[in-house]
C-alpha cells in the first residue's frame, strides 16, 4: 500500500489543526478505520509541542492506535506532565525525552500502523 500524503504544512504551535486529519491517515495506511478496531489514533508528540518539533506531527511516525482508556491515561499523562513543568519552557530534546518515557510506560497499549 502506498504512503499517504501527510506533508501538509501541519500544524504550527497547535495552529492549523485539521480536525479529523489523523484518522483519515491511519485509515490510508492501513485500510482501516481505527474506530473499526475500537481504537483512537494517538500523536505520540502531542500537537500542543509541535512549535518545538521539526516536520508535521501528522506523520505516520507519530501516530499510534490506542483503546480508549488507554489513550485517556496517555492523554492524562501528557497533561500531569505539563502541569509539573509550572510555566517553564521546554525544549525540542526535552519533549522528545517524555515522548520516550510514556512510549515505554504504555507501550503495550500501542498499535502502530502497518
């Protein structure tokens, strides 16, 4: 099958999000609705950092399939995260670091596209 055209000018600083977009990109990948396999596509980068982060967080790279409760606690994960940041600014390597660190912790959860 081949790669879908994710190199849409995606998303500055949380801006230009395309409600929708990644859904539509798993489904070209992998022939499936995610909704089918009772899952939610999950940006393993959140599109909140995505000022800090070179390239679209549209691509397959960042995406996963998650179930529901587990996308909720990755979700929850992310925000408890940024809460204990009080205000302070992070870097790209940062970011990256804390992308790694819930990719381990939930990565039993994780689908990722074929």
């Amino acid at each position: 099958m081949s790669q879908p055209d994710v190199s849409d000018a995606a998303v500055q600083g949380g801006q230009g999000r395309t409600p929708g977009r990644r859904p539509r990109i798993w489904q070209q990948t992998t022939g499936r609705r995610a909704i089918w396999d009772d899952m939610e596509v999950h940006h393993r980068i959140p599109l909140e950092w995505a000022h800090l982060t070179p390239g679209s967080l549209n691509r397959l790279a960042n995406l996963v399939g998650m179930k529901r409760p587990d996308h909720s606690q990755v979700s929850e994960a992310w925000r408890v995260w940024k809460v204990g940041l009080g205000g302070w600014q992070r870097s790209a390597a940062d970011i990256l670091r804390q992308a790694m660190a819930i990719d381990r912790q939930f990565a039993s959860g994780m689908v990722f596209p074929k």
